[in-house]
C-alpha cells in the first residue's frame, strides 16, 4: 500500500512569501506531492518580496503572486489574504489538502480551522518555526536550508542507500547509456518512510515523479519502463511482485558490514597519488 489514498486529493500551495525564501519552495512542492495533485498554487506578499526575491522561483515553478500593498505601516494585509483564499478554496471544495509555506505561528489558527472543516494541513517551514505552529498542522516538513534539507519530521525513520550511480544518458553510436539517477531513491525513501509495511506500488512512485516533474519517462534514461529502471539499482532497492500482479519496492536493508565494504571499495577506486 502506498502513501497516496485511494482518491487522489486536490492540494492548494500557498506560500507566505514575506516570510521565507525563495530557495525553499523546490523542497515543499516535493513533500506536498505525495498527498495528491496540486491545483492551486499562490504567493502572497508585498510588491518589494514578489518583485524582486520571489520572481524568477515563481514565474519557473508556475505560481501566480498574489500582489497586496501596505494599507498602513506594520499592517501584515498578505497574510489575512492567503487565510481567506485558503477558507474560500476549502468551502468551493476546490482543495481539500492545504500545504502552507511559512514559519509564521500566526497562521496556527488558520490551521486548526481547517482541520476543524476535515481538511488535511501541511506546514513546511524553517527551523525557527515555533511549536504552536508544529502542532497545529498535521505534517509538518522541516527545510533546512540548501545546504543540506532536513528529512520530514513525523516519520519513521529508516536506513537510506548510501549512493547510487550518477551516470548522464549520452547516447554512444545512437545507443542510449542507462543511469540511475539520485532523485529516484529520494523520492521512494520519502513515500516508503511514509507507506504501510515500509514498501510503494510503482503505480504510486511513478505518480510522484509525474507530480515532481511532468516531464519524467524512463527512456529518458534508457529503460523501456519503470520496472526495468528500478531493476538496475542492484544492492540498493527490493522489488517484489504481488498477488494480483503489481510489483512493490523497498529500500534495501544493507547491515553495518556491507556499508564497510562499500566504502572500502569507494577508497579503491579513488586514483592514488
């Protein structure tokens, strides 16, 4: 069983611009994916934040800004805006997921408001989001910044591959090279944290990386499906066919031992000075 339901959920992104950065929207689209399809995406802010640090991240990932002046200094007139778009989008049954983007606590009632109604409330915010604000969402994904994103809380934690073969597809004599590309691995590390049993159904997986990025196939790299593509992640993944006919991965589970070994042959490889 995978971590999407049975239905797929109508998500609205909605990102309090003035109030973080531009860097962390690639990671909450990411996160957000796997409860369903986002059909709303908005950023609030002032015409300083949207016209200058938000532009390029919202004109590349399809957002629309949604422009609010300052009727009066000290006066915060975005936010009472994405909490009443996000109200409206709930009662118009237009969203029933709601992923927020912000490290604000003022938007833990909003939360809770919501939730109240039976929609289902993300908060992807900085590490200096308060515990008011944690707690009113139910997932809450820590960004850590770019240089190292922090994995989603409130989730159990497993042993994750230590690397895969970064391998560009090149074509050699009209022949198409096969690689392994890293964001696969993340993407089933992240459903499976998430998944009953610890295991996805490539129907679930192959969901999430049309969700990430619409232009994802398989031959892209090599492969004439799916399946095939994950078959090459030797050592790293565990496919199994279910009844019925499906096949369902894993993470592979590497013991201490063979950690060591791989990092020794890492250390055999590296040229010698």
């Amino acid at each position: 069983m995978g971590a999407f339901p049975s239905i797929e959920s109508r998500v609205a992104v909605l990102v309090d611009c003035d109030n973080t950065t531009p860097a962390i929207l690639d990671y909450a689209l990411r996160m957000v994916a796997q409860f369903g399809r986002v059909v709303i995406r908005r950023g609030y802010g002032n015409h300083t934040t949207l016209g200058n640090r938000w532009q390029e991240a919202m004109v590349r990932q399809a957002f629309t800004p949604h422009l609010q002046y300052q009727y009066a200094s000290g006066k915060n007139t975005a936010d009472i805006a994405l909490a009443l778009d996000a109200l409206e989008a709930m009662f118009d049954q237009r969203a029933d997921t709601f992923c927020l983007v912000t490290s604000d606590s003022d938007f833990a009632y909003l939360c809770r408001k919501l939730r109240e109604r039976g929609a289902t409330v993300c908060i992807v915010g900085e590490t200096k989001s308060p515990e008011a604000l944690r707690n009113a969402s139910d997932h809450f994904f820590e960004w850590a910044g770019p240089q190292g994103e922090a994995e989603p809380q409130r989730t159990t934690a497993r042993k994750t591959p230590a690397r895969a073969v970064k391998e560009v597809p090149r074509k050699d004599n009209n022949v198409l090279c096969k690689s392994t590309p890293d964001f696969v691995l993340q993407a089933i590390t992240l459903l499976t944290n998430t998944a009953l049993e610890g295991k996805v159904t490539l129907s679930t997986l192959g969901g999430y990386l049309k969700r990430t990025d619409p232009g994802f196939t398989p031959d892209a790299y090599g492969y004439s499906g799916l399946l095939d593509m994950l078959k090459n992640y030797q050592g790293l993944l565990q496919l199994k066919k279910e009844e019925g006919g499906h096949y369902t991965v894993r993470l592979a589970v590497r013991d201490e031992a063979g950690d060591q070994a791989l990092q020794s042959q890492d250390k055999e490889a590296l040229p010698q000075a």
